[in-house]
C-alpha cells in the first residue's frame, strides 16, 4: 500500500512537471519590451528600497536579473540603444548610427521621412518612419514566423522610440507631437488614427495638466503618465494577447531621457521621474494582467543607455570629470588644419556624439590629400585637453585601443553613416555644447556609467533569479526569439541568454 501511494506521488510529480515545462513551438499570448530611457543598471539597487510592491519591485522580486548586461558599442545614445534590443545587432549591421548621422553627405534624423505625413495633427512631427533601419526586429520576425497574423505595436513620446522596436512591418507606431498636445503616427503605418487614440487625443486636449507644462511635458512624470495610458489604450483597442497568436507591444519611457539631460543623476527631478516611473510600471502591469493573465505574457525592461553624473557635481567631490568643449576644439581644429595644409575651407563636417564627420567634398575641390587631414586631425586631438584616443574607423585595428574599446568602436561602426573618425575623451568628461544644461548629463561614451543598463525578464516560465555573468544589450533579441522559438532577426550578433531560458 504505502508503495502504491509513492508510486502514485512519483507519476502526479512527473505529469506536473511535464505541464509546468514549457513545450516545443509553444509560445507566450504577448510579448511585452519596455525601455526606460537612460536608465543606469545601479538606479534599481538605489531606489529599491523606496519602491512600494508591485511596480519594479514586482519584476526583480519575482522576475529574473541580469546585473551585468553592457552596451558593447560607441556611441551609446537612444536610436542605437532602442535599436540594438529589438534586432540584436549593432550599428555595424542595423545601420542606425545616431539620433542622426549623415548619409550621402547630408545630416538625416534617424527616422526622418519626408514621404510620409503626419497622421493625427497638421504639424510636420508625424513624418517619420523606419526606412533607415537595416535589420529587422524582435516583431519582424514574430510577424513572418506567424505569416504576419501577430500584431506589433510601438509606443513612446520620441519618434525614434516607438518606430525602431517596433520594426519595419510593424502595424502601428505612435508618439507624442508635443507641438499640438497629442499622439500621432504616420502614413506609413495607417491614414486615419484608430478609435482608441482619437479617444486618448479627446482626453489630451482637456488635460489641465499637459495645458500647464506645454511644451516642455517630457520634462514632467505626465510625459510618462501619458505614455502609459497610450499603451494600455492600445492594448485594449487591438485586443493584444486575444487575437489568437502571439502579439507584441513595444513601450519606450522617455521623460527619465529628458529629466536626466536637464537635472543629471541626482536630485528631486531625477528621484521624482523615477518613483513616478514605477506607478507607471505598476500600473501597466495591471493592465497586463486583466488582458492576458500574468503568466501568458513575456516582458523584459531594459535601458538604451545610461548616463554620467554632472562634471561639477564630480568636481565638488574631488572626483574626475568636466566638460568636453566639442564647439570649441572644432574650431580650433579647422585652424589648425588651414595653418599646416593650407585649407581656405572647413574640412570638417560636423563633430557629433565624439564622432568626426568630414567634408570630403570640401576636401577634394582644396586638392587636399584625405589622410593628410586625418593625419592632422590626429595630431590636433591627442594634444587637445582629457583626450584619450583619436583614431581613424579605418584603422581601429591598427591603433592602440585596448581590445574592449577597440570591438566597441568596430561594433558601433557603420562605413556610410557613421562618419570618419572617433575620438575617445577621460571619464568623467561629456560633450558639452550650447544645447547643454550646466546642472544636467550626457551619454554616449564607453565608460560603464554609459553602457551599464538594467535587464529584467519576467513572466511567462521566467522563474526568479539572477545572474552576474556578463551579457550585452544584443543578446536580448535572441533570448526572446529562442523562447518564442522564431528565427532570430535577420542581422542578430548577440547570443541567447541561457540562464533565462534554462533557469
């Protein structure tokens, strides 16, 4: 008898954990990616203790961490971040080098399209679409593999934030015009905006508070408010999780971005965005839950990218750090180049994200030879005040970069968009130019205070856990796609996480 009753303890064990493992092909009712722009990986550990349950806390209490996921490329700023998570790639393939870069010579905003227009105001902010982007997404893939039956849906204030995770069969993109107070998209995804954002639109335009920030609402926790409301509206209004097949909603938070530039990493701003960020969070959850149920969606939260402490905030404290005077040392630069070849032009293009772009047009008519101006441009730079490094993209290999910096140069370098050389200043030091808060930040260095960002899954057979080996931000993509068992995207350089699978 009593061996009878093991026996049959031992079959209902063996049968509950064949229920409870996930099976081939099978796959979550909605995938869920949400970004925190320029969000460090040590904001959780700072602000945990002040997190009330059921927003971040949720996610690192019950979810599993990944506390040492890097950026493995320079520069480190928004389009490439959001980018680099949904095709696990880098610039090198997915070709968004910048916020903006140059192609064919001429400066181009990252999803800047003039073919299309704006869908839900008469303002020129809509015109935007994924065109530049040169891999596809976490979402392309899911859409081919369902033979385009799941839905994907991006949501942000920026542009860019809402287009690149989203991909370029993505059903719909909306972000923020806040020229005119609402969300809007693009005729490249839709003509007229569905109900349930003309919907939100109504509320925005008798919202007292937007009316009192104005412009500046991504300066203000309502920016997040707002983009959490157009999440779950969308949500809902395309009944994602429900449709039958795997969906995928794509949420990007850019007020921390904005608050972050303005105020830096410290102070009532910042701890203000960040504890008005978990409500958010809570909040979306929530709205996850009532849809699908919390144990049929897969969510990861993630950064684009970190961000340094303010260079006099380093300074008051005896630590290294100052601004990076780009406007200035480009001019002195051209000086410097008209006095030891004798140009009567500028040769340089543009100085952007620690990136020179030069005027090879410009070059040319001065019958100037191309490596004597980067020749001197060397000469020029390593003299400059807290420069590291300048190297030419064409030679990183042969110059003196350490190996790291060196993979993350090649790794964020695209031949046609990202310019011609690369300069590399001392921590602690940020471009620091007219647009520049003196009380604010930057991002897009190396150094760990930049490229450190938080990962978080949790979910669907996402058990609790941790790990502390290091991964990179294109690995992210194909953890997902080998647990919706779907081909990775067609340009993926990560590698799946196994310690998330296999936890």
């Amino acid at each position: 008898m009593k061996r009878l009753f093991f026996l049959i303890c031992f079959l209902l064990t063996i049968t509950f954990s064949v229920h409870a493992q996930k099976q081939f092909g099978e796959r979550p009712k909605l995938v869920v990616g949400v970004v925190v722009d320029q969000m460090r990986w040590d904001y959780l550990s700072r602000y945990f203790n002040q997190m009330p349950p059921g927003g971040l806390k949720r996610l690192i209490n019950e979810g599993y961490s990944c506390n040492n996921c890097l950026i493995n490329y320079i520069p480190t700023v928004t389009a490439i971040g959001h980018t680099s998570i949904y095709t696990g790639t880098t610039p090198a393939f997915h070709g968004i080098c910048g916020n903006s870069f140059y192609v064919d010579g001429e400066s181009v905003g990252c999803v800047s399209d003039k073919r299309v227009q704006s869908v839900g105001s008469d303002t020129k902010k809509g015109q935007s679409s994924p065109h530049l982007l040169l891999a596809s997404t976490i979402g392309d893939q899911l859409r081919l593999h369902t033979d385009f039956q799941s839905k994907v849906i991006g949501v942000s204030y920026k542009d860019r934030a809402a287009i690149l995770p989203a991909g370029r069969s993505a059903n719909a993109a909306f972000w923020f015009d806040n020229t005119s107070g609402c969300f809007v998209s693009s005729t490249y995804y839709m003509q007229e905006l569905p109900d349930y954002a003309k919907k939100i639109n109504a509320q925005l335009a008798k919202n007292e508070e937007l009316k009192k920030v104005g412009q500046d609402v991504s300066l203000s926790p309502l920016c997040g408010h707002l983009i959490t409301d157009m999440a779950i509206a969308a949500l809902k209004g395309e009944n994602l999780g429900r449709n039958g097949t795997t969906d995928m909603l794509c949420v990007s938070y850019s007020q921390t971005d904005a608050i972050g530039h303005k105020w830096a990493t410290r102070g009532e701003h910042t701890d203000e965005a960040y504890r008005e960020l978990d409500k958010d969070i809570k909040r979306l959850l929530m709205a996850l839950d009532a849809q699908v149920g919390h144990e049929n969606y897969l969510l990861f939260l993630t950064a684009d990218h970190g961000g340094a402490h303010n260079w006099k905030f380093m300074q008051d404290h005896k630590l290294n750090g100052g601004k990076w005077l780009y406007q200035d040392y480009q001019k002195q630069a051209e000086a410097y180049i008209a006095k030891k070849l004798g140009a009567t032009k500028n040769v340089i293009k543009d100085i952007t994200v620690l990136r020179i772009y030069l005027d090879h047009q410009s070059i040319a008519d001065q019958n100037l030879k191309l490596d004597d101006v980067k020749q001197c441009l060397t000469e020029f730079f390593r003299t400059a005040p807290n420069v590291v490094q300048v190297v030419d993209y064409e030679k990183v290999r042969t110059s003196s970069l350490p190996e790291r910096l060196m993979n993350m140069a090649l790794m964020g370098y695209h031949p046609r968009r990202s310019g011609d050389m690369l300069i590399i200043v001392e921590p602690g030091y940020y471009e620091y130019g007219d647009w520049s808060s003196p009380v604010g930040t930057t991002h897009g260095s190396w150094n760990p205070y930049d490229a450190h960002i938080p990962l978080l899954f949790y979910g669907w057979h996402i058990k609790h856990g941790a790990t502390r080996r290091e991964v990179h931000i294109n690995d992210i993509a194909p953890t997902v796609c080998q647990m919706l068992s779907i081909q990775q995207p067609n340009a993926c350089s990560g590698e799946a996480i196994l310690e998330v699978i296999e936890n």
